[in-house]
C-alpha cells in the first residue's frame, strides 16, 4: 500500500522531479510534488512524495530525515491527514 511522505525545509528551487530522484534511491516513488504559490508559483519549502509501499517510506524516512538536500536539511515524516479548514475569511 502507497504511503504518503510530508517534506520540509525544502530549498526554493527545488524541483519536482529532484525531489524524485532524491525519494529513488530508496524505492519507487509513485508522486513527487513541491508546493508553490498558487500567485507566484514560487515554492512554498515543502512538498509532499509517495511512496509505494510503508517499507520504502520507513527506509526513505530513515535515510533523509535531518539529511542535506540542495544545500538544505530536510525534514521527512508520515504525512498527516488533512484537517478541516479553519481559517477565517
């Protein structure tokens, strides 16, 4: 079953497919993405990759967790499920 990873402290110019070919060497990535501003479309520092099984996501968790990626440490973890939104307008 494919599992979620969340990744922060992302440098702004990484690109989707870097953080693809970072998440790779620890098993098939099935989805890389780096979260921009919807405005801008400059990055945001974070993005989120899947994984295609929870043994791959533990080892890429192990593997990059506090790691250096495009001159940055990252932070890797499970990625939470989303809460209701409750910003006010």
């Amino acid at each position: 079953m494919a599992k979620k990873l969340f990744v922060g402290n992302l440098s702004w110019g990484i690109s989707d497919e870097q953080l693809r070919e970072a998440f790779s060497a620890f098993g098939t990535v099935e989805e890389a993405v780096v979260i921009t501003d919807r405005q801008s479309g400059r990055s945001k520092g974070f993005g989120f990759v899947t994984m295609s099984t929870e043994e791959e996501a533990q080892k890429a968790i192990e593997g990059l967790n506090e790691s250096e990626l495009d001159g940055r440490a990252i932070n890797v973890s499970e990625a939470r499920e989303r809460t209701e939104d409750t910003r006010s307008f």
